[in-house]
C-alpha cells in the first residue's frame, strides 16, 4: 500500500506540472466549438467566454442560456464568416465560484469577451476581476440596478433592471387589478428580494395591506401558506425563479378554493411548466415565438432544444453583440483583442434585435429604452402578450 | 376558526409524511446505531420511480390502467427497488464497516448520500419532474368541511401513512422478525451467539426502513408534484430532527416528532411568516436537545463500561 | 441458524494493536534501495519536511503562469487551511462535527462586517491586524458556546446538532436583518487585508499570505499534537471513559477542540473574504463541507501532514475536472490507470487485463457498427489525439443519454460486484468495468465536468472509508468496541 501512496502523489504532482506547462504554453482549447476542425485560416477566429449556472438548483435556466448563446454563435459565424467558439465557464449561480471561472477565463488570452454571469450577486463578484482584465461581458439577466452606477466599466446588459420592472409591475397591479390586499412572497434569492423592495412601498402607498412572506427554493410545500390567503387577498406576487414551485403554489390555491390571482416575474415564464390560468407574468425578455423576425431562430431552438422561456432570448441577444462586435473588428483589418472588441460593442447600435427593440447601451452598460412584456396566461395555458410597452 | 384547521389539516399530512421517513431513519438508528444520511436521498429516488411509473403507463392525462392500479403499481416498486437499495447499500458500504471507529460509517454515509444526490442530477437531468396529480385525482374528489378542504391525495396520504405506522408497529411487537430486530438492536453480539441470524435482520430492517422511504417518496411526489435530486437533503433533515425529537430508536417516538415538526411547521407559517420557519424549528431541535438529549420518548442511553 | 465467517482481515481489526499495525506497515516498504530511501524519509523529523514543503509553495508563482493558476492556489491553499482545522476536530478530537463550515462563515462575514462599509454610515473599516483577531477570538468563543451542549450528548447527536448549526447559519444570513447581514445579496465591498501599514494588493500577495499562514499553522498544530493537549485530545477519541478516569477533564478537552478549531477555520474565512472582496450565504453551504471531508478524509483523519496532503490532491483533482481542453481527459483515464496499475499485480495479470480491455472495445464496436449506423455515429466528449484514439474504440451512439445513463447504472453494479467478488472473478470482471467507465464518461460525465466533480467527491469519501480508512498518509487505527 505504500507503494501505491507513493506512486499516487508522484503521478498526481506530474500531472500538476504537466498540466500547468500545458497551460502557460497555450491556453485551453475551447470545448464547443461551431467551426470546423480545419485550422485557422486568415478569417476571423476569436474566442468568447459564457458563464451561467450549467448545474445546480437554476441549471435548467443556465443550460437555455447556453444553448441560445450557442445558437447564436452558430448563426453569426455562418452569417459573417467568422470563426468564433465559446468557452463554457460553470457558476452554478455562485459567486465564489463564478470567481474561479472568471479567473479561468481571464487568464484565457484567446478570450475577448464574455456572456454572463446570470446572477446580479456574480456580476458584483466578478466585477472588478473583469475591469481589471479589460475584459467586455454583457449579461442577459442580472436585473440588479446597483449593477450600473459605473462601478463596472466593462460591463453591460441587455435587459432592463429591477428598479424599473417592479415599480412598472406594482403600478400594473395597483392600477388594474386593483387588489384590497395582497400576498408577495420572495423565494430568498437576490433577484426576489430586489424586487420585493422595489414593489412593496408603492403597495402600501396604495393603501393595499400587504403580507410579506418568504420561502426557500427548496420548499415544494406551499400548503401552509396558501391557507394564510384570506378572502381579501385578491392577488399573490411570485417574482421567483422556479416556474414549477409557481405551478405547485397556484395548485394549492385552487385546491383549497381561493381566488387569487398569481403575478409572476421572468423565471415563472415557461409554457410547459407554469400555465395557471388567468395569471400573469412580467418579463424582461419577450416571448420570441410572438415575434414574427424571430420565426427561424425560434423554429431552431425548438427543433435542436425542445422548449424554452425568457432567458434564452436575452443572452443570444448578448452574444450576438458580441459576435457583430467581433466581426466588425475584423472587417476594420483587425485581429480581435480585448480592447477593441470592447470598444466595439459600446458602439454597438442595432436597429433591430432578437428582443424585438433595438440595442444601445448607455454609458453605464444598460440598454437604452429596455422594455418589459406583460404575458396573461389564458384558460388553457397559452401565454398572450398583454400589454408590450410597460417601461421605457 | 377554519384557517386553524386548515393549517391543522395540512400539519397532520407533512407531519404523516415526514413521520414515515423518521420511521425508517429511527429503525435502522436502532439496529445499528448509525445514523444513515443516506436515507433521504432514498425517498428521492422513490419519488423519481413513481414519476417514471407514471410516464411509463400513458403520463398524467391519458392513463391506460385506472387510477387505483397506478396508484398501487406505484408503491409497491418505489417500496421495491428503494428497499432493494437499501439492502445493497448495507451490504457493500455499511458491513465491512461495522467494527471500524464509528465515524467511518458516518462518512461513508454522508458520501453516499452525495452520491446518490448528484448521481440523479447526472441521470435524470436538472429539470423538475412535475407528476401533475391534479390531472388524474382532480380536486373535486376530497372532502370539504365547512370551508376547510382536504383532497383525496391528503386523505389518502394520512391513511396509508397510518396503516404502514400500525403495520410496523405490529411487526416489530407481535413478529418473530421483530423480535429479532429489538434484540439486535439492544446487543448485537448476545443476539449473535443466542442465533439470530444478524446479518439478515440487519438486512431486513435496512429492507423496511429503505421501503418505508420510498412510499414516502412518491406520497411526497403525489402531494407536492415536484420532484428533483435535493428534495431528499431537505427530507433527510426533517427525518432526523423529528426522529431525534421523538427519541432516536424509538418507532412511537419518530412518529410523534414527525407529527409534531409538520404540525409546527405549518402554525408557524401560519401565524408568524414563513421566513422563519426553518429557524425555528431548528431552535426547537435545538431546545429539545438540551433540555431533554433522549427525547420526547427515548430511553436515556446507559453507557456500558 | 449461521454465523459468518469474519469479515478477511481489511482495515481496523478488533483484537488486533497498535504493534501488529506497525508491523503491517513495516512489511510495506518497499525493496531494497527504495525502501531504505523510505526509511530515511520517514526519520526526518517534521520541521525539516514543512520548511521544504513552505519553500515549496512559495516558489510556485515563480515557476508559472497565470491568474488562474493562482486562484487556484489561493483556492487550495483556503481548503488546505480548513482542513487542518477540522482534524484538530474529528481527527484529534474524535468529535464529528458537521457544521464546521459555520465557522468558515462566521469567520468571513465577522471580517465583512468589521472591515468594510456594511455598518453604520461609513462603516467600520479595522486594519486586519484589529479585525482578524477579533473575529479569531469570537469564533473560538461561539464554538465554545456550540460546544458546551455537547457535554450531554453523544456523539452521534452531537453530529446532527452540529448539521443544523451548520443550516441554520446559511438561514441566518439569508433571510435575518438583511440591512446588516446583506441578506442573499451578501457582503460587498469588503476591505482587502491591510495590517501594521502594509497591505496586500494582488493575488499573488495574497498567494504568499496563505502559504505563510498555512505554515504557521501547521507549526502550531504539530507544538499542540505534541503537548498535553494532543495527547489528551488522542485520550479522549479513543476512549472517553478511561480518559476520565485517568482524570483528563474530558469535557473541558472536547470544547478546547472546538474552540481551536473554529478559530482556524474563522482565520481562513477572513482570508477568504478579502480575497473575495465579498461574501455571500451560499459560499458556506453544504458542498464546502463536503469538499473539506473529502479533503481530510483522503489525506488521513488525525495526522497534519495527511490534511494538508489530502486537500492539496483533492483540489487539483477537483480543479482539474472543470478545466476545459482535455485536462480533464487526462485526469480521468489517469487515475484509472493509475489504480489499476497499482492494484493489478504480478504484471502478467496486469497486461491481461489492459489488453483485454481495449480487445473488448474494439470488438464491441465492431459488433455495435455492425448491428446498426446509428449506434456508433456519435463522437466522444474528448478532442485532439485523444478523441481520435478513443472514437474507435468506445461505442457512441448518435443520441449517447440513453446508453450512457444505463450504462453508469450498470458499472455501479459492477463496480459493488468487483467489490465483493473473490480472485479470478475480480480480474474478469475488471475488464468490462474498464470499458464501461470509458464509454460512460465520453458518453455523458465528460460533458457534466461539474457533477462529475461532485460524484467523485462522494466516492472518494465511500471508497476511502471502506478501503483504506487511514486515507493517504494517516495512520491506522484500532476501534475497541463499546
């Protein structure tokens, strides 16, 4: 046994060397690529970074994300002529570890920019890494409107953020549904509290009694709190992550006979999923299969991915940005580098997008004139576009 | 007066629920005073069997056996295969292990348990599997009192639960099996040389305790509809706090800390918010413990020298 | 009626002491020269070998490359310090504690909360040399406080209290206060270390920072095994009943553990969130706690050098698995061959099965491409002369889910059957176990580097205690029973 302890940490500590010697020599080769396996010739070939939740609890949300970011690669690449691949980084919706991906990509020269992180706590994380760096990344759902007050230079979003979804939403309910009382549970995530703050004050400035709950992700037992609905309360705000604990909870409400009606947010948008009647739900990314110019994105995504919500679009949306960032470096007889690519996608100003608006970004990373979508589940579970134009 | 039943109503059903797997997790505490972490990743992988039972007869809208037969097909193979598991874990993980230092089991458990988690995550993917009970036992078949509801799944959910806690209860006082399992349980080594066969009963028990799980897994699956690889940490968690609040080893004993922690939950939601349910309830864990280690119905352990 | 044989002769024995085990150990040296080089290594005393292991460390960032690198260093430098902290714990003290990432936490946000703009109009902004005491201190008391229960309890209950002191921490500093504690929006903006007017600025600074403190640590753990308090921590884990009665305050002996430990893991939380500059709840959740174990539990619950070993192969595996490229190809059919190697002797028997193994595959896929197109049309996960190497060797069908879920099914099973067979059936059934790992990670676990990560953390704590429970470089340990 001795032998084998030897001969383990020898083997172990030859494989730190080698692989630490493979590293500085050249940097890891991207494992999805939408090439081909010829090698590089004088087009455009560059690198991009994507980092989302692939595994744990949200993973389902990190792997459309994915998928679409790949998409998109797939479209730009045959479009422009480019040879771009992604570089797939692991967060699982952690901070901590969004760090060492971030490290990963970082220290990844081939890198020019990066889609994600999802969470606005990874972008908070990662930061300040990424600035350092100079390196460009446009995430397609952290709402948090902390996340643009210059604090990050080189960040961007093609979404709106909260401190305007929430008080568009709350003005919504405040002024059509017109609740006497009101439920809003937070699923104790950071996107859900954020929200929870932004809507609350205007429903007490409204005179609606409001009951504050909170639940953990993990629960998938609402009953309890269901039966605390009283008649009064006409409404029950959901802005959480996981559509199929919505669907639970909006079961629960009709198994013990209460007419609530639910308001949800962006996670809770999954046809397959959540599909309670008469509800609706508020997204910060449309519902691409309304939208006639998205027909063919739309048709692929179901063929090659089966179904998909809100937060694929967005981050198609963001690297596709990157992607006409990239490509216009290399039509000005460029080769991309972190800094131009940088410079080319604040300068990024398409008139029409994935999203359905156009895309610019202000001078702090948001998007100018982000918009929200309103969806109203009918009776039988189809999404309807409500009203489009909440937010400007 | 009816949110008060309400929320009792619903107390009594997750307490019914946790208390089957506090059951099973208190009887193999029992036998072989290892505490088994393992165990709620069990009930995940019944709830995952009866999800795929009933794909596997036509999905939730378009059976092709009637409900009741779906419905007993599906308890008996997550009792089944959970139990098989069970065995299989005792066998190949938890037997060599019986003489080493007692952490070693314990590890050996939390590593299972890990593995099992992310083993499911790995094999049946990240997505929530939704059973959509509503679709073949509608609401409209329960019982409404005043305007307190209870649906056919909670009824049916309280009576099974029942049943099996009286089932066990007899088998471990009136069956020569259980005879054999309290024996083991007090002094394995004396029940050894008077010729039970240890091996067996352990095996047995481990059997029970696993099934037990497992038809606690896709009741869990009927009631809540969701299904994914960490519902087993957080059953897990509710099995030893009721377990250890009714007394470890204690079959009553888990019974009533399961009751209790469901009741608990549920009024605490109800009247003071749900933010702070998990806390409390660990506080009261954690009360318990000091005030009264043994538990609400445990025996104080003598320690032999 | 039957009794069964006793279990063969495989770890701890009962009846079995410490003489016999050094005797065992003795017979496992190797021959000749080599063993006489182990011989002398094992003579060296410990100062000796940790100044060469801290120069070691030092001069990593000179040898190589790239922030990745280094945070990984910081990474495994931060597991290392954790886990020389939790084995004052379990490993000396005998206590299982599963909460110990609590203090991990409690150590991190103490620091956020001292060293940054969280409280009060500007916050509170203690240099290092101020607030990392403090929080070092107030962890040790709070573990003394945990600890205090456990006067009453046995070990086992004390494992659960411990797990929920553990969650109700993560609960906490979720949902309580969230103007103070951040709430899941956590900590930012945390103040980098800066003590007696210097302060650290890069990663690198922070690289060194690490290497030293693991290394004072180390020291004073070896000062502590060595004294009163480590023998009678090792009085106390053996026997708790004849520790008291050789009038070794038990009681008092388990909470200084923990105090000690807390702190520890209190002193690597600070570094941590100044790394980090922020903290978040679920930074401290469950999966560190299981990486910690692992970390010990491979390198050797109880020995010092065994805790920094084991997270130090632990996190290079671990980080290894999640690099992109075929890094994590190499890794994985190298520790493969890498145990058969070792487990597989004479060599005859060796070279049987390696070359069973890859005539398995070849004929498989032949009868696979045979019986249909489809079955072989995929391409495996690995690229380069590795994807080339094995595309024709393993089957990968057009749609891989399918044969690679059923097919990890069955290798588990082979795997326990391996496990339990008796000799020229262990051989046997080695060489479709080979293949079927091979198919099972080109198939699906490449492609999920992050689960397969966590699936072989659990492993490694399943195979470690069953095979080898002293881990790495622990010693081996007799269990009388109760």
């Amino acid at each position: 046994m001795r032998r084998s302890v030897i001969i383990a940490v020898a083997a172990v500590g030859t494989l730190v060397a080698a692989g630490c010697a493979s590293s500085s020599s050249s940097s890891s080769s991207s494992s999805t690529s939408s090439s081909s396996s010829g090698a590089a010739t004088a087009a455009c070939v560059a690198s991009t970074g994507m980092e989302g939740p692939l595994t744990g609890p949200v993973a389902v949300l990190g792997q459309e994300q994915l998928h679409f970011a790949e998409l998109a690669v797939a479209m730009d690449n045959t479009a422009n002529g480019t040879q771009i691949s992604i570089v797939q980084g692991d967060t699982q919706l952690n901070p901590a570890l969004a760090t060492t991906v971030t490290q990963q990509l970082t220290s990844n020269a081939k890198i020019v920019a990066v889609a994600g992180p999802a969470g606005s706590q990874e972008v908070e994380a990662v930061g300040p890494l990424m600035a350092r760096a100079g390196l460009a990344f446009i995430s397609g759902s952290a709402t948090n409107a902390t996340l643009t007050t210059g604090k990050y230079p080189t960040f961007f979003r093609v979404v709106s953020k909260d401190s305007v979804q929430g008080p568009e939403d709350a003005n919504f309910i405040v002024a059509n549904l017109k609740p006497k009382a009101l439920m809003i549970v937070d699923d104790q995530e950071a996107y859900s509290t954020g929200l929870v703050t932004a809507m609350t004050p205007i429903f007490t400035a409204a005179g609606i009694k409001v009951d504050h709950e909170s639940v953990s992700q993990k629960v998938t037992d609402f009953s309890s709190l269901v039966a605390k609905v009283t008649a009064n309360t006409s409404v029950v705000v959901l802005p959480w992550q996981v559509a199929a604990n919505a669907q639970q909870f909006g079961r629960d409400l009709a198994q013990q006979h209460k007419n609530a009606v639910i308001f949800g947010t962006d996670g809770l948008f999954s046809p397959g999923t959540f599909s309670i009647g008469g509800s609706y739900v508020s997204s910060f990314g449309p519902d691409i299969t309304g939208i006639a110019a998205d027909a063919a994105i739309a048709a692929a995504a179901q063929s090659k991915y089966g179904t998909f919500g809100t937060f694929g679009p967005p981050v198609f949306a963001a690297q596709h940005v990157i992607d006409e960032a990239i490509s216009s470096v290399c039509k000005a007889g460029q080769t991309p580098s972190r800094a131009n690519v940088l410079a080319a996608i604040k300068q990024t100003n398409e008139p029409t997008s994935i999203l359905g608006q156009p895309i610019q970004f202000d001078s702090n990373g948001d998007l100018v004139n982000g918009k929200f979508f309103l969806f109203k589940i009918s009776s039988a579970g189809k999404y309807q576009l409500n009203a489009t134009q909440l937010a400007g | 007066m009816t949110f008060f039943f309400q929320e009792l109503v619903n107390g009594i059903t997750t307490g019914a629920l946790y208390a089957l797997v506090a059951l099973g997790f208190s009887m193999v505490y029992g036998v072989l005073k290892l505490l088994n972490f393992a165990h709620g990743d069990l009930y995940m992988v019944g709830a995952y069997i009866g999800f795929f039972v009933i794909r596997w007869f036509g999905g939730p809208t378009a059976l092709t056996i009637p409900v009741w037969l779906l419905l007993v097909i599906m308890f008996v193979l997550a009792g089944g295969l959970v139990g098989g598991m069970g065995v299989a874990i005792e066998r190949f993980a938890y037997r060599p292990l019986r003489n080493a230092p007692r952490i070693a089991p314990l590890i050996t458990a939390i590593g299972i348990s890990f593995f099992l988690e992310n083993s499911a995550l790995l094999l049946f993917g990240a997505q929530y599997r939704i059973y959509n009970t509503p679709d073949f036992i509608s609401f409209s078949s329960g019982i409404r009192i005043g305007s307190v509801t209870i649906d056919a799944v909670q009824i049916m959910v309280l009576l099974l639960g029942l049943a099996l806690m009286v089932g066990l209860r007899l088998l471990v006082s009136r069956t020569r099996l259980g005879k054999q399992m309290r024996a083991v349980a007090v002094d394995r080594e004396a029940a050894e040389m008077l010729g039970i066969n240890v091996n067996f009963t352990i095996a047995a028990t481990f059997f029970i305790g696993s099934a037990l799980a497992g038809v606690a897994g896709v009741m869990a699956g009927l009631l809540f509809n969701q299904v994914y690889s960490l519902i087993g940490f957080t059953a897990g968690l509710k099995a030893f706090t009721a377990s250890v609040i009714g007394g470890i080893g204690s079959i009553p004993g888990a019974m009533l800390g399961g009751l209790l922690i469901g009741i608990a939950e549920s009024f605490i939601t109800g009247y003071i918010s749900s933010t702070y349910t998990n806390l409390i309830v660990f506080g009261l864990l954690i009360v318990v413990m000091l005030l009264r280690p043994s538990g609400l119905l445990g025996q104080a352990q003598l320690q032999k020298v | 009626m039957s009794l069964d044989a006793p279990p063969p002769a495989a770890g701890p024995q009962v009846g079995a002491d410490e003489w016999v085990a050094r005797q065992a150990h003795r017979r496992e040296y190797l021959p000749s020269f080599l063993g006489q080089a182990q011989r002398r290594f094992e003579r060296i005393g410990f100062w000796p070998k940790l100044a060469v292991a801290g120069l070691a460390g030092a001069a990593l960032p000179a040898v190589q490359l790239g922030g990745f690198q280094l945070q990984v260093g910081i990474d495994t430098l931060d597991i290392m310090l954790l886990a020389l902290g939790l084995n004052i714990v379990v490993g000396w003290a005998g206590v299982l504690d599963l909460g110990y990432v609590a203090f991990y936490g409690i150590g991190a946000y103490g620091f956020a909360l001292l060293s940054s703009g969280q409280i009060g109009s500007h916050g509170i902004h203690l240099p290092a040399e101020l607030s990392v005491p403090i929080v070092m201190i107030g962890t040790a008391i709070l573990g003394l406080m945990v600890g205090w229960p456990s006067r009453r309890l046995i070990g086992d209950y004390l494992a659960i209290v411990t797990l929920f002191f553990g969650e109700a921490f993560v609960e906490f500093t979720n949902n309580v206060a969230p103007s103070v504690f951040g709430g899941p929006n956590g900590i930012v903006g945390i103040d980098t270390i800066r003590a007696f007017g210097l302060s650290v600025t890069s990663n690198t600074g922070y690289y060194y920072l690490l290497v030293i403190l693991v290394v004072v640590v180390m020291a004073v753990l070896r000062l502590l095994d060595t004294s009163r308090t480590g023998r009678a921590w090792r009085a106390v884990r053996e026997d708790p009943l004849a520790a008291a009665s050789m009038t070794i305050p038990v009681n008092r002996v388990k909470l200084m553990a923990f105090a000690f430990g807390a702190a520890v893991a209190a002193l690597a939380g600070t570094i941590f969130a100044a790394q980090q500059i922020s903290v978040f709840p679920t930074d401290f959740d469950t999966p560190i706690l299981i990486l910690v174990y692992a970390a010990l539990v491979l390198g050797g619950v109880g020995s010092i050098a065994g805790a920094a070993t084991g997270a130090l192969v632990l996190m290079v595996i671990y980080d290894g698995l999640l690099r992109n490229g075929n890094y994590a190809g190499y890794l994985f059919y190298g520790l493969i061959l890498l145990t058969v190697l070792v487990k597989v002797r004479p060599w005859r028997r060796l070279a049987t099965v390696l070359a069973g193994t890859v005539a398995l595959g070849f004929a498989a896929h032949a009868i696979a491409r045979a019986i249909s197109a489809r079955a072989v049309a995929g391409s495996p996960q690995s690229t380069g002369w590795l994807g080339a190497t094995v595309r024709h060797w393993v089957i990968i069908p057009a749609n891989p889910q399918g044969l690679g879920d059923w097919g990890y099914v069955v290798l588990v099973c082979l795997l326990i059957a391996l496990v339990q067979a008796k000799q020229p059936w262990r051989t046997i059934l080695l060489v479709p176990a080979l293949y079927l790992a091979a198919v099972v990670w080109e198939t699906i676990l490449a492609a999920q580097p992050a689960i397969a990560r966590q699936i072989m953390l659990g492993a490694i704590l399943i195979v470690t205690m069953n095979a080898r429970p002293q881990g790495l470089l622990g010693t081996r340990r007799v269990e009388v029973p109760q």
